[in-house]
C-alpha cells in the first residue's frame, strides 16, 4: 500500500508542477487578443445537395482528398463512396459485419477503411484490376470496437478503439507497428496532423492526447472536459487541437502552451458533441450534437453564429472538404447532407 | 508486439504509466499564450478570405448548385 501511496503523491506534485507551469505563461486569452477583430456575422450556409441511398443510422464520413468523393458508413452494412456534386454513388461496398462505427478515405484515393464492434479494421481496395472492391487486408488485435481509422499513406493507418489503445499498423504485413497506450478509458476518435508526425486522440478519461507517431510516445495531455471527448480534430495550421464531449462544450487547445485557450458553450446547449470540423482558414468550428443540429462558431469571438438545422436525427459525423468549399453532414436519420 | 491489454494492468501498473508520463511531460517547454493566440490570428486571417464558409460563394462559381429548371429559349 505504501507504494501506491507514493506513485500517487508523486503524480499529484508533478501535476501541479504542470498546472503552475501552464499558468506562468499565461498571459492572455484568446478572447482578450481577439478582441479587436470583426466578428464574422451571421452564417447561413445552405442544403446544396442529399446524398440519399443509406438504409439505416449513418455512423462516419470522410472526405476524400479530391473534395468531391467522400466515403459514408451505416449500419445497413455498407460502405458507400459518393460523388458529391453528382450525388451518384460511385461504390456501395458490402460489408461484413454491419456494425461499423468508422470509415477512413486514404490520402491517395486508393483505399478506404472501416470498422467497429467487430474489432477489426478492414481495408478495401477501390482500384482493383477487375473492377470489383473487394477487402485487401483485415487489421485484427484490438481488445475493443474500433471507433475511428485515419490513413498515413497506402502502407499505414493509425486505429483507435474501445481497448484504450491507438495502434499504427503496416497494411501490407497485416501487423501492429506501434501500439499507443495511455488512456485510461476508451479512444473514441482520433485526428492525423497535417504533417503526419503526430496524431491526438480523445478518449472516455475527458482526456485529449498528443501522440508522436515515429518517437511512439505521447507528449501532452490535455485535461478539462468533464465528459467523454467524442470527437477530435486539428485547427488547420497543425497547432492547436479542437476537442468535442458528452459535456456539451468544445474546447480548444494550443499545443506550444500546452493548454485550454477557449471553451465553446451555451447554457442552452445541453446535449454532447458528437462530431466536429473546423473550416479551411480555422475562423469557424463546426460541431454535430445529440439534439439533430449542427452548431456553428466563431473560434476567435467564442459565439454561435450558425446552426444548420435539416437533419431529422443525431448528426453523426461531420466533414468540411480540404478545399474548404463544402461541409457534409451524416445523420442517424441514414442522410448525408452537404452544406456550403 | 503483443496488445497491451489495459483491463490486465494492475492499478500499480497504471499509477506507474501515469507518473513516467508526468515525468515527460513536465519538462515541455511552453510557449507565451499571447504569441500563440498571434498566430492562430495570423493563420485565420491569411485564409479566411478564401475561406467559402465564411464568405459565402456565387451561384455561378458554386460547384453544388442545386440543379436549375430548363429554360427553352
């Protein structure tokens, strides 16, 4: 007993050591240094096109880096790639375990991944010789669901999972390269820099970690959300991290000063964050909630200027293109809707 | 490279992960949040011009318009 007694007091000294530390540098807050820019106005962004095909609840999307294909994931058992502006359906890719909570379109635009309570990721070949898609490789050694997928390249992916690990796996070989271990309940989503040095991930411990990728350790964890953190992203320039939780807040963190710089609530907001995606220049957040609506805000001015309103259930997921021309949304309502 | 399973890892175990990941993260050096929040400024504003959420786009320019109606001249 003495020594659990000892680890714990140890933790608690080098924790205040880092609380005492993130204060000395504080010496402003994103909204006193915002203060004297122009809010950005009302946003009214407006239903271009509906992706309708999905049978049941839509759980993922993701853009490709084209930002016209995006790849969908449902419940019903499949895989959709989608021509957003045709709105044709380019695959429909049956899947073999329907429980699937994420997809993943690769960078190159050649694979597309998913996964979830069968605790594998699968990886599927979109450009295969005869035509037909068919799975290239199926990554099994989590202990849990898989909650969320992001391509490095062709050869690697990172996973996340119910385990509490994030794995970064070869594609070819099938194998574990690295497991990221440090959280002390389940990963639920998971974001690549966009460097691809490092990736963050938020889990059901409130906590947000950074993660280097080739050293295979994390650097920083971040703290102050008071639920499990759903959703994760980067703020574009790869320096701060936008996080999204069960506690109805966005939160986002700046990596050089290793803390919270703006927290994004309304008393009226009392459902959790379930998806998130900041636009291309990072002026505004967008966020899916419980309560079927898409909230959009200022990150700089810390107000809601927006709210897309069209979905007849829980947005799932949320994704604004790489060219930052369009946003799409995927709802339990088995809809996907893009926005600009 | 085995899965590290957490349900297997004794609560000693994890007090111990947690303080030698304290112990790295301690040592971080920690940037000004006012030169932070300069650049999260900065970046916005080089973009946001271009930033077609913000600003809005034509009809014309706009590669999701909704399709229109024929017109037979």
């Amino acid at each position: 007993m003495g020594e659990m007694e000892e680890l714990r007091k140890e933790a608690e000294s080098l924790k205040d050591q880092i609380t005492a530390a993130r204060k000395t540098v504080q010496d402003t807050t994103l909204q006193e240094a915002a203060a004297g820019i122009t809010a950005v106005g009302r946003v009214q962004l407006k239903t271009r096109k509906t992706l309708r095909g999905h049978l049941a609840k839509i759980y993922a999307m993701h853009w490709g880096a084209d930002s016209t294909l995006c790849v969908s994931a449902s419940q019903d058992g499949k895989l959709i790639v989608w021509d957003s502006i045709t709105t044709n359906k380019v695959n429909a890719i049956p899947l073999k375990s329907s429980w699937v909570m994420t997809c993943a379109y690769a960078p190159s635009g050649n694979l597309v991944a998913c996964g979830g309570l069968d605790n594998m990721c699968s990886i599927y070949n979109l450009k295969g010789k005869d035509g037909n898609v068919k799975v290239m490789r199926e990554l099994a050694a989590h202990t849990g669901y898989l909650s969320c997928c992001r391509f490095l390249s062709d050869t690697e992916i990172i996973t996340s999972s119910g385990d509490c690990t994030c794995v970064l796996w070869d594609i070819e070989t099938g194998t574990e390269k690295t497991i990221f271990a440090g959280h002390l309940g389940d990963c639920m989503s998971l974001a690549v820099s966009p460097d691809f040095k490092f990736f963050i991930s938020g889990a059901c411990d409130f906590t947000a970690k950074l993660w280097d990728i080739r050293e295979a350790q994390c650097r920083q964890t971040f703290s102050g959300h008071e639920s499990d953190i759903n959703a994760i992203g980067f703020f574009p320039n790869g320096n701060a991290v936008i996080t999204g939780s069960d506690d109805a807040t966005c939160k986002l963190y700046d990596l050089r000063a290793d803390q919270e710089l703006n927290t994004y609530q309304d008393s009226s907001i009392m459902c959790g964050v379930t998806s998130l995606a900041p636009s291309v220049s990072g002026r505004l957040l967008l966020a899916g909630y419980d309560d079927f609506n898409v909230n959009i805000w200022d990150t700089l001015k810390s107000e809601r200027v927006g709210v897309l309103a069209g979905h007849d259930n829980r947005v799932s997921c949320i994704g604004v293109s790489s060219d930052g021309m369009a946003c799409c949304t995927g709802s339990w309502d088995s809809f996907l809707k893009i926005w600009n | 490279m085995p899965v590290i399973n957490v349900d297997d890892l004794t609560d000693k175990d994890k007090a111990l992960m947690e303080v030698n990941q304290l112990k790295i993260e301690v040592k971080l050096e920690r940037w000004l949040t006012s030169k932070c929040c300069e650049e999260i400024k900065d970046y916005i504003q080089a973009g946001v011009d271009e930033d077609t959420l913000v600003k809005g786009i034509s009809e014309e320019k706009n590669p999701f318009k909704e399709k229109g109606g024929c017109v037979v001249c």
